[in-house]
C-alpha cells in the first residue's frame, strides 16, 4: 500500500531569503536594495522587481532587510498632516510594513502599497468626518442639513474658517505683496466680511470697471502726494522753529507719550533745552535731533489740521540721515537707544513707514541688549542711581516697543522672560534720581503717584500679553480652545489689576505723574488689543458651535471698549478734558496701530451686524438690544476715516470698506437680498472712491516738497492717469482672503 503512494515532491527551501532584485541577481552584481536600485539605473532597465518573501521568514530579517524603498522611515507622505481623530494610528503604525500587518495569502510588494493606501483612505475618511462633527451644515444624528448656503454667507466664513485654521488657535496668516501677515495681523480680518471681498476680487477682475478705474487714479495721486513729501536736500540739523512753538510741541510730547513711554529723564532733557536756546550753534547734533524728533511727535497734538505736518516729517527723514551716517558704533550709547524710540513714535505720528515699524523694533532691541539693558543694574558695581533707572526704564519701554509692533506685523516677539532679568523700573519721580555713586533710592509707596506709575502699572501684565504674542503668532504652535481661555482668564485678571492699581494713585488731574485721560486710554488700548489678537481667529466658528460664543462676546465687548475710548460716536466736547482729546487727535492722525486697532473694532462691530440680520431672518426676531448703538458707531467710524484723509492719509481703501459695510448692513435693513445687496455696496464703494479722490486732491494742493508740477498735472479731471499702474498691484491679494 505504502509502495502505490508515491511521495510528494518538497520544494527546496532557501537558507536565506533573495534580497537582491532579480536583474542584479542574473548579473551577479552587487544591489543596494533601492527600488529601483542603483544598478538597474545606471543600465537604464526598467524591470527592477524583487521576488516574494516566503511566509515563515522572521519578521526581525523581513523588517530589517525590506528594500529601502518600502521600508517605514524612508517614505514621506502629506497625509501626516491630516488631523487624525484616533491618535493611536502613528505614521510609524500606518507605514509598517511587517508580515503581521500584510495580507497572509501572499507577501508582495504591491500588497504593501495596497495596505499604505487603505491607511491612507482610512485617515482620509476619519478627516473628513471629523470636520463633518464639527460643521453646522451638520445635524445632531450625522446627516447633512438641507440648508442651503449662498457664496459668501456667513456659514460659509464659519466654514473656511475650519477649512483653513483646522482648531480654534490654527494658523490665519496670509502672504499679499509679497509680505508675510502673521495670525494677529489686521489684515486677516478681512475675511470676517466675504460679501465685500468677493466684490473686490469680482471688480479686480473686471479692469475696466468704474471701481477699479477709481482706485487706480487714487493710487496714482497719493503716490505723487509721497513724493512731494521726501524732502530733497537733508542737513542735520535743519531749521527749528521759534521757541514758542517749540515749547509748545515739547511740551505736547512731554504730557502724552512720555507720560506712558518712560524715555527721557525730564529734568536732564529740560536742561539741556535751555542751554539749545542760549547758544544754538553751539548745541550738540545728537541732541538736536532729539528734540526735533520730540517736537515731530509733538506735532499731532498741534491742532485738528496737521498743518504742521510737513515740518515733521522732514525732521524724521532728518533722523534717519543722522542714525545711517557712518559712525553707527558711537550711537550704541543710551542716547542713541533713546533717539530710536521717539524715531519709532515720530514715524506713527507723522504716518512715515508705520507699517514697517516691526522691523525697527527688532533692530532697536538687539542694540538694547548690545548696550545690556538686558542685564539688571545690580550686576554693575558702581553704576549710580539715575543710570540704573534710566536703563531699566529704558528697557522696559523697549520690550514694550517690541510686543506692540509684532502685534501689528503678525511677527513672533523673538525674546523670552528667560533672556533678560532686568527689575521693573522704580516708582520714583524724575527728581529723585541724583547721578553719583553713592546715593540709595528713596521709599516710596506703590500706591504713590509718580511720572513713572503708569509705565509701572502697564508693565507688570508684560508677561501675560507675552504669552499671548508668543501663542497667537508662533508657527509651529496649535492653540487649543482651553488655552486661549487659560490666557483670556488671565489678561481679564492683569487688566482688573491694572485699573485697581489706578484707583489707587492720586486723584489730582494735572499733577505730575496723576493719572489723565490719555494716560487711561492709552493703557487701554495697549492691553486689550490683545484680547483681539487671542479670540479674532474663533470668532467665525462661533456661529456653528457654541463653544465658541465666548470668544465672540469677548471681541464684541472689546471692539465696544475700544470705539468708546477712540471717541466713536462723538462725544460732546464739554465731556472731553484736555487729555482726553489729545488721544482722540493721536487716533484721528497716526497710524499703525491707532489706526489698525480701531478699523479691527469697526469690523467686528460689522460682522456683529451681518451677523444678527441673518439669526432675524432664520429665527424670525425683530427686536434686538443694542443694534442702534452700533449702527451708530459704524456711523462714526465711517466719518472718523474720512478724517484720517483730510489730515494725511493717502490709502484710501480703509474709508471704502467702512462704507461699503456700511452700506450692506444699509441694504439690508431696507429689505434687498441677493444681487440687490451686492449691486447697492459697488454703487456705494464707487462713490466713496470718487469722495476719496476729491479729498486727495485737496490734500495734494496743500502739500509742498520737491517736484511742485507732480500733483498739478492731475488738475480736476478724474479721468486723467498720471502713472501707469498696474491694476493687480491695486488690489492684489484680495482672492488670497476670499478663497
């Protein structure tokens, strides 16, 4: 029986498994397992395969010695930046290519990548429906809602808001002229208004639209306007005007400015002064330019016209000449230090380069820690009392220099607490530093009021707004929602303590170091634009989750404060004092962030409009608390950047957005829909536009410098181009926020 069973032939078994590639193994020519392998491609053969690995093998040898090609670590792929909701499913997990995670029927390369796509699709389909929880086109049990949403409706910015910053901290930065727009950039805010946007990109389009024509003569007059502004020969120092007036601006700069930004050490500054006017030949240059610039900041106090606006610009081109003159080495002296922070004031004030100012600050603050401003005093031996409180005054004006300008650049703030350990400054007055070695300071109360208690006060919420800068504007950083109310709790706290320590100064307005109106104003200002940096970016998510209503009620509350503070809607001027007005007059007239801070306040004021239409004509509500209010302040901000024109400001597409939101909220109380919104913001936009041309052109022949016949060509004919200027260079970017 046994001889009828013939044997079943074995299979011989290799001791070790082929490693090589086939073609390598006919050649008998060394392979490095690459696929395709190196061999194959210097003999340009395009069959590079392997041959199956047999079950049974180890998987430590499989592992190991897979070709490289398709091991774990050599393949990249962009599903790694895919939000995965099982966390457990690692790159390494997904990617691995052992024979447990293989199909048991066979062993083949291809079944590896059939195994890589399934984990692909796997991760995809797991996006996807966590974005579909998170979608308010979505319903409680899963199913898509059969609402229908409208291009550029609100849902449809809740959605890209999603869609682009992937979490309630996700990035929301921008690229537009070829500049980088960080998260808490003013820019990005634009997309809380896709209707107006969509019509921007609609007329950029269309380059011969009325709208697009406009803004191209506007574009080509303001630049001639700058033109004549850049003096044409720069000697330092340049005239000075007659004391009188020069009193008066010094002083308008001592009672405001410096009043929050410890610089100078007042009576140092006042002596030298009067030494200028007893001899002005003899002055020094440095300190010309010093007080040039403090006049130039001076300037916008002046009056409600500017008039003196020319005069201070030339003095800050005059102040870069003196900066830039070869020497830089023997300006890194506390001078210099100080002549480069009312630089950085004079520039806002006087609207030279505001914008750019984030670069400056960097600069000023490595010419900081050159000089060791870093660096407490008590490391110095013998440095007297005046230098010690200077240079910690000094710096804690610098750093807070720095954390306002990376605000409004969208930029990092480069520096850590770990980096300097320079103490707050004192709370003495100027007059109690004496300049010897021997002197101790005097005790003073910290509920006392000195020319230094307000920096003081502003001061100690440093590391908190830090925080929020570094949070808000990192890169690599994804700013959970329980973060953001972790740094929302505790801004809220620093500016509770901020106005208890105020109620504890003195009372007496207009005594030195008291506590006025543009000293609270300011300090307002500083601190709760940081609330907008922290929640603008979950301000879209708000309406389809209410998770996120906090941080809409925190921007609306914020915005609300910070109309109230800019004088927006107008308040009569008995209810004004002096103090008061001055910060009014620094909001109508400066730029960066005097300008910026409260065009983000308008918006959200907008969006908080738009955004109750739409809850009344889903929900059926007519009466809402509060809306004549902000209709009122929009009102106010419409005229409040006409203003900013007439007094010198040549961008006038800040006053077209105001108006055309305006103008939409307009149209829809008044019942239109669809088209009709749409046709009545261009009609309106068109017009703001033409306004605008007319008070540049007002402005242009109010202007003097070099190159007189520049803005007489444009005479009163609108439809005259004086430059040609390329349309996309007018409105680029505008699909970079829509899309």
């Amino acid at each position: 029986m046994a001889d009828l069973v013939s044997p079943i032939p074995r299979e011989k078994m290799r001791r070790r498994p082929a490693l090589a590639c086939e073609s390598c193994r006919q050649r008998k020519v060394r392979c490095d397992r690459n696929l395709p392998c190196s061999t194959c491609i210097k003999s340009r053969s395009d069959a590079c395969t392997y041959v199956p690995l047999r079950t049974g093998i180890s998987p430590a040898l499989s592992g190991a010695r897979q070709p490289r090609a398709l091991q774990p670590n050599s393949t990249r792929s962009n599903a790694d930046s895919v939000p995965r909701r099982d966390h457990s499913l690692t790159p390494s997990s997904a990617y691995s290519t052992r024979p447990a995670a293989i199909s048991s029927a066979t062993n083949l390369p291809v079944d590896i990548l059939v195994d890589r796509v399934k984990d692909l699709e796997l991760q995809l389909s797991q996006a996807r429906d966590q974005l579909a929880a998170n979608s308010p086109a979505s319903s409680a049990n899963g199913q898509e809602s059969s609402t229908v949403r409208t291009p550029g409706s609100l849902d449809d910015l809740a959605s890209q808001d999603t869609q682009i910053n992937g979490g309630a901290g996700g990035d929301t930065s921008s690229i537009h002229k070829a500049r980088f727009f960080g998260p808490s950039h003013w820019m990005n805010d634009a997309g809380l208004l896709p209707t107006l946007l969509k019509l921007m990109y609609t007329a950029e389009l269309k380059k011969e639209s009325p709208l697009t024509t406009g803004l191209e003569k506007c574009k080509a007059l303001a630049r001639a306007i700058k033109a004549r502004r850049v003096p044409a020969f720069l000697t330092v120092p340049s005239s000075v005007p007659h004391r009188a007036l020069a009193n008066e601006l010094v002083q308008n700069y001592l009672g405001t400015f410096e009043t929050v930004y410890r610089v100078l050490h007042v009576p140092s500054f006042k002596a030298e002064y009067e030494r200028y006017w007893e001899n002005p030949a003899a002055a020094n240059k440095g300190f010309v330019v010093l007080m040039q610039l403090s006049m130039a900041v001076g300037t916008c106090f002046h009056d409600d016209v500017t008039e003196l606006r020319p005069m201070a610009m030339r003095w800050v081109y005059e102040a870069h000449v003196w900066l830039g003159s070869p020497g830089e080495k023997s300006r890194l002296t506390m001078h210099g230090l100080q002549t480069l922070c009312l630089l950085h004031f004079a520039q806002q004030s006087v609207a030279i380069g505001g914008d750019l100012t984030w670069v400056g600050a960097g600069s000023l603050l490595r010419r900081a820690m050159y000089c060791g401003l870093h660096a407490d005093p008590r490391h110095m031996a013998g440095m007297s009392l005046l230098r010690a409180e200077m240079r910690r005054r000094l710096w804690a004006t610098i750093m807070e220099i720095n954390l306002q300008s990376c605000i409004d650049a969208g930029g990092p703030p480069l520096i850590a607490l770990q980096d300097f350990d320079t103490a707050p400054p004192a709370n003495l007055d100027d007059e109690d530093l004496i300049d010897d070695g021997t002197s101790t300071p005097p005790t003073r109360a910290a509920n006392r009021s000195t020319q230094v208690s307000t920096q003081i006060a502003i001061y100690q919420s440093f590391p908190v707004r830090l925080a929020i800068a570094k949070a808000v504007n990192n890169i690599h950083h994804y700013q959970s929602y329980d973060e953001i109310f972790r740094l929302s709790s505790a801004l809220t706290a620093a500016c509770h303590g901020l106005q208890q320590h105020f109620s504890l100064l003195a009372k007496d307005y207009g005594a030195a170091g008291g506590v006025t109106g543009f000293q609270r104003r300011m300090s307002t200002m500083m601190l709760h634009r940081f609330f907008l940096a922290l929640h603008l970016p979950s301000i879209g998510r708000s309406l389809q989750s209410p998770a996120y209503c906090f941080s809409r009620k925190v921007c609306i509350d914020t915005a609300l404060r910070l109309a109230s503070i800019a004088n927006l809607p107008p308040q009569t001027p008995a209810t004004l004092s002096p103090s008061d007005g001055d910060f009014v007059r620094l909001v109508d007239s400066a730029v960066g962030p005097y300008g910026t801070v409260f065009f983000q306040a308008t918006i959200i004021l907008g969006f908080e409009l738009l955004a109750r239409k739409e809850e009344q004509r889903e929900q059926g509500v007519t009466m809402v608390l509060g809306e004549s209010e902000l209709h009122a302040i929009l009102d106010a901000s419409l005229e409040w950047s006409k203003r900013k024109i007439r007094k010198g400001r040549t961008n006038i597409k800040g006053h077209m957005c105001i108006g055309s939101l305006v103008a939409q909220i307009n149209a829809i109380d008044a019942g239109l829909e669809g088209l009709q919104v749409e046709d009545a913001i261009r009609s309106r936009a068109s017009e703001l536009v033409r306004q605008s041309y007319d008070l540049l052109k007002e402005l242009a022949s109010k202007t003097t410098g070099r190159d007189a016949d520049e803005t007489r060509r444009f005479g009163l004919d609108f439809e005259y181009d004086a430059f040609e200027v390329d349309p996309m260079d007018l409105m680029q970017g505008w699909e970079d926020m829509s899309s």
